[in-house]
C-alpha cells in the first residue's frame, strides 16, 4: 500500500507535506520505525520489500525525514558490513542495490554530504557509507562478487557526480562565446 501511495502520488509540492501534516507524523514515526525494524528479518522476500519501500519513501520525502533517513542509512551500511552469518550475501547485495538507486538521485549524493558531513549535530554519514562501499569494492578471495561490482558501481556514480558537478560550476565561470 505505501509503494502504491508512493508511486502514485509522487513528491509533494515544495514546502508541503503529502496528505497533511496527520499523514507526515504517521510516516515519520510509526512507518519508519517499523521499516527499520524490518530490516533485522532474515526472510529474502520480507527484506526485499522493505527496502524497495524504503526507497520509494526516502526518494519521495527525503527532505521531511532526515533523521530517518539517517537511521535507516546508519542500520544499511551495518547490514552490508556485518561479517556474521546472520545477515546473507543477498541481503547485503540488495543493501548496496539500494544504496547505488539512492546515490543515482539527482543532488542525493551532494545532500547526505551537505546535511550529514557538515552538520554540527550529526555523524559523517556520507563518508561511513563511502568506506562501507570502499571496503566492499575489492575482493577477498581474488573471486569478484556482484557484491564487489555493486559497491564499485556506488562509487563510480559518486565521482561521476562530483564530476559532472565539478563541470558545471566551471562551465557557469567561463563566459560562452555569442551565438551568432
């Protein structure tokens, strides 16, 4: 039902909160809480779900829940580094999936830096998450897994980000000749 709402009623208009400021509250405590709780299930299926929803939710209010996503991100990036047998290769790669689809969001990457890295009051999320992929790019056992090519996939799209941010900034500096 939430990846229908989701999917259906797309990003509120700026400044608004989907469905009333009632709805927003059920999301931000209730939902979430239980999202996050879902993700310590061991079930494929029930992981799976979570985390497509999870998406779905973060992509379309991710400026309403940032403490949240920051919990959400926080308990991810513990899921893909945990060495136990608790947590299976699948719900690692589905973990790192995830990650990839968030940083793809246009401007995500730039926001978790902005809003995490630099605040006063929370932790350098940006950079746990990049050692995280850092950590899962290179194999083990000279074996590559798609657990390694996801994380490398993660960081390609991280530089590819900052390099096309990079380009922008220089092409708004350097004055263009006159169309003519």
């Amino acid at each position: 039902m939430v990846n229908r709402a989701c999917s259906v009623h797309g990003p509120p208009p700026a400044g608004q909160a989907p469905g009333g400021p009632s709805l927003l509250a059920l999301v931000q405590d209730n939902l979430c809480r239980s999202l996050i709780s879902l993700l310590a299930t061991e079930r494929l299926g029930t992981f799976a779900a979570t985390i497509r929803c999870c998406f779905l939710v973060f992509s379309v209010l991710k400026c309403k829940l940032k403490l949240q996503l920051e919990n959400f991100l926080t308990k991810i990036s513990e899921i893909i580094s945990c060495e136990g047998v608790r947590v299976s290769q699948e719900q690692k790669e589905l973990s790192i999936e995830f990650l990839v689809q968030l940083y793809k969001l246009p401007g995500f990457v730039t926001e978790l830096y902005l809003n995490y890295d630099c605040g006063l009051y929370t932790g350098n999320l940006f950079e746990e998450i990049t050692k995280v992929l850092s950590k899962n790019a290179f194999p083990q056992d000279r074996h590559i897994s798609s657990t390694n090519k996801l994380a490398l996939e993660g960081l390609m799209v991280v530089l590819n980000q900052i390099e096309r941010h990079c380009q922008r900034r220089i092409s708004d500096r350097v004055p263009q000749p006159p169309q003519y």
